[in-house]
C-alpha cells in the first residue's frame, strides 16, 4: 500500500466527529483502480466509513475518495500539443508517483456526522 497517514487531529463537538491526516504517497500508482485507503483505521473508528471526506494538496494534482472501495484517486491533466477548449482530467497512470506527488503536502479532512461508537 503506497499511502501512508498519520493522524494529525481528532475532535468532537456534540455529535460531530472530525479528524485530519496528513498523508504521503510512494511507490507506484495502480492505475484507475485507485490506491487502497480505510480511513477508519488511522482515525481509530472502524466500524462505520465517514459522511465527509476531502482531500487537498498544494501541487495542482485533484485527490478524491472511493467511500464503496476505500481507495484514493488521483487525476490530473496529461500533458497534449493540441491544448485547445477545456481538456478533461484523466486518472493518473499505473506508475511512479511523479515527484510532484511525493512532495506534495497532501491532507484529509473527514467528518462523522453522529460519532461513531468505538469497536
């Protein structure tokens, strides 16, 4: 598994449950199958999948969250000699994560809307 989080904070407010990892990237990418991912395990509450999830990082790359197979998805813009219009995102290949995603300072933001009871 080529992602690695660390757990930076977990809060609640009622019943409101929050928590953000920060998250590093290595290795290789599997392709459009995204790369496995549980959240819960990090966070410390398995027994239910967040409400919210985003994930953001600084370097242009667009992260996102399969809730159904707990993986992440990377897509960005491949690069094209005929730029003209809007050009769509397409998944990131299956190889090496490109530098620009190693060094990217990626984090997860998620959100439980009722707090999940511990396991």
């Amino acid at each position: 598994m080529p992602v690695a989080g660390v757990l930076r904070k977990r809060s609640k407010a009622g019943t409101l449950l929050e928590a953000v990892v920060d998250l590093t990237f290595f290795g290789t990418y599997p392709g459009a199958a995204g790369d496995p991912f549980d959240v819960t395990t990090i966070v410390g509450f398995t027994n239910r999948q967040p409400d919210v999830v985003n994930i953001g990082g600084k370097s242009g790359w667009l992260y996102t969250y399969d809730f159904v197979n707990k993986k992440i998805i990377i897509k960005g813009q491949q690069p094209t000699s005929a730029t003209a219009g809007i050009i769509p995102l397409d998944d990131l290949a299956n190889a090496a994560y490109p530098a620009s995603i190693t060094g990217d300072a990626v984090s997860l933001y998620c959100e439980w809307f009722a707090t999940p009871k511990l396991p």
